[in-house]
DNA sequence: CTAAAAAATGTAAGCACTTACATGTTCGGG
DNA sequence: CCCGAACATGTAAGTGCTTACATTTTTTAG
C-alpha cells in the first residue's frame, strides 16, 4: 500500500494525497476529508524513507552517552527521549563506552543515518586536548550539536549546563561552615564539569582562608567497590579528612561505605556531599545528601534551544542553569 | 556528494560504486581500491534514505522500555543497544511509560519509521488483559518482536525470559532453610515476570509446609520514600515478618530502610532479598543479597536470536536463561 | 587460438515520496 | 456577464540508492 494506491481510491492524485498528509498547500475540505478516510480504511502508513529522500530529514536526532546504564545519564536519555517526543522526533540512541575512536565511529555512524542533530548527553565527550573533540567540531558542519553539562565555544555548538563550579563552591562552604576542614574532593574524570566542580572546591577553601592541599584531591577508579578499596586504601596510608566532596553520587556512596569499614560515623566523622541526586544517592544509609543538578530542566531546556535551532530561529550559545542542594543524612548543616 | 559524483570521479559507474559499498556482486580489486580511494578522499556517505528506500531497510530496530531512568532497564537497553551496535544495527529508543495508550501509540511511531524489528524490554509490556497486548501481535504482523522478560506465543513474537520462577523458588527455600518462616513478598506490577516469582515463592512455601499467607503477599508503590512507608504501616498495623522476597531492588532497599526506622537489625531480625542485582542493590546498608537475572545474557541472547530471524534462519520462540543468587549483606545462609 | 564460461561493469527501472510549476475551477466585483 | 485573483488539483521532475538484466572483458580449457 502506497500512496498511489491511496490516490486512486480516493480518485485524487499522489500530489493531493501527499498535501493532506504534510498539511501543506492547499486542499478543499471535501476532498481532504475523502483522502483521509481512504487512509484510515485502508491502514495506510507513508513510507519513511521515501518521505526522509523527500523531505531531508526524518525527525530523528541522533542521542549519543557514554554508558547509558549510568543512573544519571540514564535519567538524562530518558528526559531527552521523552522531550524529543513530545517535539514530534525520535531518538537515535547510542552508548559509546568512554574510548575517543569508539566515540568517533559513533558520531559517523550517526550522521550517515542523517539524523538532524546530535546530542552529547554528559560530561565526558569533551577533553581537555583539543585536537580531541575536532570529531565534535566536524560534526557541527553538518548538524547541530548540542552538548548538555559541557561547554564547546564553536558555531552551531550549543551547550547547556549546570553551574557546577558555584553548586560545588557552596556545599563545601556549608561543610565548612559545619566545622570541616580537611575535605576530600573526589572524581572520576576531568571533564568541564569535573573541572568546575573542582574550581569551585578550591575556592571555597580559598575563600575560608584554608590552603588547598593537593593530597586531598584524588582521582578514583569507576565502580563501587573499587572506589571504597581506593579511599580506604587514602586512609590507611595515613591521610586524613573530616569531609568529603564526590562528584558523583556512587563515589559518595562508596565513601559512606569506607566510612562504615573503619567506624567512622557519618556524619559526624565525615561529612560527605555527593553529585547528580540520582538513586543511588537515596539507597545508602544514610542517604547522601547530594547536589541535584536538575536533569529535567536540564533536558528540557537542551531539546528547545534544540528545536529553535531547526526551526531556524536564533537560539543562545550557552544557557546556565543552577543546581540545589538536596540535604539527606550524611551531613549535620 | 552523491553516489554518482562519486562514479565520476572514480570513472566507474555508480553500479560499481555501489557494489563496493555494499560488497555486494563482483568487483576487481583495481577498481574496488580506486572507488575506495575516491570516497576516502571526498569523505562521501551515502544518504541512508535512498539506502533505505532501494533496500528497504535502514538496520534499525525500535527498543521500547516504559522507562529508560530505571536503574535496571536502564541497564537493558545499555546492552542492548551494544549488542545491537555490534551487529550493525542501531537502536531508535522511546521510554513510553506505564500507560497503555502510551505505548500503543510508540508502537506506531516506531513502526511507521519503518525499524526492522522491535524490542520491548522489560516485563512491563505484557499485560493479563489479553486484548491489552493485542497491539503487538498486530506489530508482529510486521516486523519480528522481541520480548525479554515476557512470554507471549504467537507467530513473529520472540520471547528470552529468566526462570524467575526456579530462582525465586530457590531463594525463598533458602530463606526458610534459614530460619524464616514468615516472609513477605513484595512486588509493585503483576506481570510475567512478577506472577512467576510470586509463584516461585509460593512453591517454595509449600514444600516447606508453611501456608501461604494472602496477609504477607502485598503490592506496594514506586519510588523508594512511598515503599519505606507502605512496609512501616504494614508493620504499625501489626503485621510481623522475618523475611522479604522483593520481586525489585529498589523495594529491598527499601525493606531495609524500614528496619532500620523500626530498629530491627538485619539480616538478624528480617533477611532481605532483592531482584535484578542492580547498582542499588549494592549501595544500601547492609548491601542487598540479590537474585542477578543476567541481563547482559538475556540482552545478547536478545540480539543473537533476532540476527537469526532476520537472517532468515529460524530461532526458538522462547529462551530461557537461569538467574543466579548474589549474596550480600541482608541474608545469613 | 578460439569458444564457452566466468568475471567485471554498465544501463536503466524501480523504490515511495515531495514540490515547483502548469492547469483547471470558483468566485466576487466592476 | 466577464475577467482576474484566489484557490484547488494534476503533472512530472527530482531525491540517491539498489539490483535485475544486458553488455563487455577476462579467463580457462580444449
């Protein structure tokens, strides 16, 4: 069933047939209402190819992160996903694993399917070399390319992000305002965001007058149980801290583990704040008190910047949204 | 760039070119090189449209989940979208959540976009109203379904389920063998899945010789904070139990959470098992011991048998995989 | 060396739609 | 009652690729 078929059961040409079907140009009442019977009787459905040679686009935007089963950016797909729906596209979605080529091969693998734009959902596409995001830069040539949580100053790049680096400077002046002094600040990768949120932690001792102690910063394994091994490893090589600052709730999570592991009380040994309120951050004991850095508005305000950009309207570079403090058991403010 | 800028240049015919794209038909290697120098050099793609439309394919497939933000089918579609990706094909993602209408209406966007296979993943899909499901036996009389986590017999319809039955069965056995004789099974939707392991839990009651108790069989909300305090006024009305069967993980947290509240040490007081092995069920205090129903397996058993129906060999319309108890903190067996 | 088989390549007809342009129709105003 | 504007509809030329079939070239064997 095609749409000639269409055409000739309503006794109207193919032109006409496409007309009601894209709402465009011109066609009398009657007629539109003939053609759109035919179509109900006859259960047909226009083909996607054709009406994606046709148009030049499909309404599908290509929706690329590095591990989707990651809680926080499984919740960042699914806002966008539902967003993108609800704006009449779909969603491409891929999960890239955190190598450079493999994140190359996917955005080739994307824009060949000819998606109208493309997504980077997350902090970890961006690198601190430059020469690595060209893929990211190349792309943009084609479609637009919205990144959500990192910043990449280059036409027809849009970013949305989450003012990391002040949520982070105004949690570790609240733990220190609650009597912490030695604050571990932990992360996984250096992404913008990894880097703001340090920024932010360093100037928050900064401002309280507390010298920054490069020991107390560290980079920790992915995973859970590393992450308690690696901290409990921190610890008993002798460092010490009253507080920590993770920059992602399972990090947290695995410092509210460590804590239990060598009887420290929480909160009142150490402090810990987490980051994403996902989850996880509900399920230990206690809960962690996490900064939220709204993935729902998050999403929402990338997919309409997103559509003013398709609809050709002028859309800003770079929106900045805040993220709030969500206080749980594992500090005494 | 199209095809025959291609052909051009190459000074070959886009036939040719199209066969070394496809690596279809015969082509010399001098020539095969010097088309693949020509497209290299242009940094041509073919336009997947007009691919699709000749071909009538796009090597895409539609995975369904009523909810991509949960932990556990966030984690499904993670592997399946890898599986599939390994097999060249991609993934075109909707999280149409718990509302019927909802996801008949995905249905037909997916398939109006012409995917060459639809996966539902996850149980929640199916449901007891035989006419509920009657839009995916329409679905199947167009491309191959696939199910995980959910039977359904019928022509085109592909079914990979855990034996949740035989694991839940073996756990509860377990918990009795323990000690355990009143325990609660918890669960939040009847689906496939959630009668089989209700199932499970009754068999295993029985060949012990405890009654079965409707009073301890409950339904409880989502979301983490609602289940703390359905289990607790369970509790308050008087209800007493010494074990939990969670048919998910976040409800064993949960069942955790809420001896904690009420003071009952655990596994001492109230063994706990969860279901899914998710990130969750390690995050809490004790950690949970959980059944791991092998996603990854169920999601690449997934993909392999949906190659094989769409490479034209057959597959079995049903697969079972068995599941596996991952011990942890909340039981002492 | 040649005929037949095999391999390589080209030609052109789809595939199902959109849309610019041409044609036909209706309607109101002079 | 006629003319042109506005509306409705049809015609046909793309859109870029695949592939059956035809044609040419190469290989093989007798």
């Amino acid at each position: 069933m095609n749409i000639y078929d269409v055409s000739l059961k309503a006794g109207v040409s193919i032109a006409t047939v496409s007309r009601v079907l894209n709402g465009s140009g011109s066609v009398s009442e009657k007629t539109r209402q003939k053609v759109l019977a035919v179509i109900e009787e006859s259960g047909y459905t226009p083909n996607a190819f054709a009406r994606g040679l046709g148009l030049g686009t499909m309404r599908t935007v290509g929706v690329m992160c590095s591990d989707s089963s990651d809680p926080y950016l499984a919740n960042a797909v699914h806002h966008l996903v539902r967003e993108l729906r609800s704006n009449d596209y779909d969603a491409l979605l891929c999960s890239t694993g955190y190598e450079l080529e493999e994140k190359q091969n996917y955005m080739n693998l994307m824009l060949s399917k000819h998606v109208d734009a493309i997504i980077l959902a997350g902090s970890s596409f961006l690198d601190m070399k430059e020469e690595n995001n060209r893929y990211i830069l190349q792309a943009a040539e084609h479609v637009p390319v919205m990144l959500t949580n990192s910043v990449l100053d280059a036409p027809n790049i849009y970013s949305t992000v989450c003012d990391d680096f002040r949520a982070t400077r105004n949690a570790v002046l609240e733990l220190i305002r609650s009597g912490r002094t030695r604050i571990l600040f932990l992360y996984t990768a250096i992404s913008r965001g990894g880097q703001a949120k340090m920024d932010g932690y360093k100037k928050a001792l900064k401002k309280s007058g507390i010298p920054v102690d490069e020991a107390l910063i560290r980079r920790c394994p992915r995973g859970l149980d590393e992450t308690v091994r690696y901290i409990a490893s921190l610890y008993d090589t002798g460092l010490r801290f009253d507080g920590v600052m993770a920059a992602e709730d399972l990090i947290a999570v695995s410092a509210v583990k460590f804590a239990r592991s060598r009887e420290l009380s929480v909160p009142e040994d150490l402090s810990i704040i987490g980051y994403n309120n996902s989850v996880v951050a509900m399920c230990s004991e206690p809960a962690v008190t996490s900064i939220d850095n709204r993935v729902d508005a998050l999403c929402r305000t990338t997919v309409n910047t997103l559509m003013q950009v398709l609809n050709g309207r002028s859309a800003p570079r770079r929106t900045v949204l805040s993220a709030e403090l969500v206080q749980r058991g594992t500090t005494d403010f």
